[in-house]
C-alpha cells in the first residue's frame, strides 16, 4: 500500500501512510497487555477460587481482582496508545 501511494507523489498521502505505519506498533503492544492481562487476571481469579473456595470473601476477592487487574491494563492500554 504504500508503495502505491509513494508512486501516485502525494506528500501529504505519504506522510498520512509513514504516520499510520508508525503507529501500528503502539496498536500492537497495546493488543499483547490486553491480552497479558486478560490471562492473568483469569489465572488469579482461578486461584483465589481454589484457595479460598467458596467462602463469601473469596468471592469477593475472586471479583474485585479481575476488574482491578483489567483496571489497571485499562491505563497501561491508553498509555501505550498515547491517548491520555
């Protein structure tokens, strides 16, 4: 694509293009903590359940991590994508 664009000679097109390729790597990294953090805030919920069952604290616990976790990836995600 942006070999095409290259060949049509469109300054601005080009720049648009060179920009969008610049920021493929922030989309990127910010899919891998989704993902990172999705897996992990699963695993430790599984835990917590194991270990303390079925006890009104553990699910309690077995709540509030995942949402804390998936919190916390929220602004780790805006970050990498510049946003705030």
């Amino acid at each position: 694509m942006s070999i095409a664009v290259t060949v049509l000679g469109v300054p601005a097109l080009t720049n648009f293009i060179n920009v969008v390729y610049g920021y493929l790597p922030n989309v990127l990294a910010a899919l891998a903590i989704f993902l990172v953090a999705g897996a992990v805030s699963a695993a430790v919920s599984a835990f917590v359940v194991k270990v303390m069952g079925d006890s009104a604290t553990g699910k309690l616990i077995a709540t509030v991590i995942p949402v804390a976790t998936m919190l916390i990836a929220t602004f780790m995600i805006l970050n990498e994508l510049k946003i705030c």
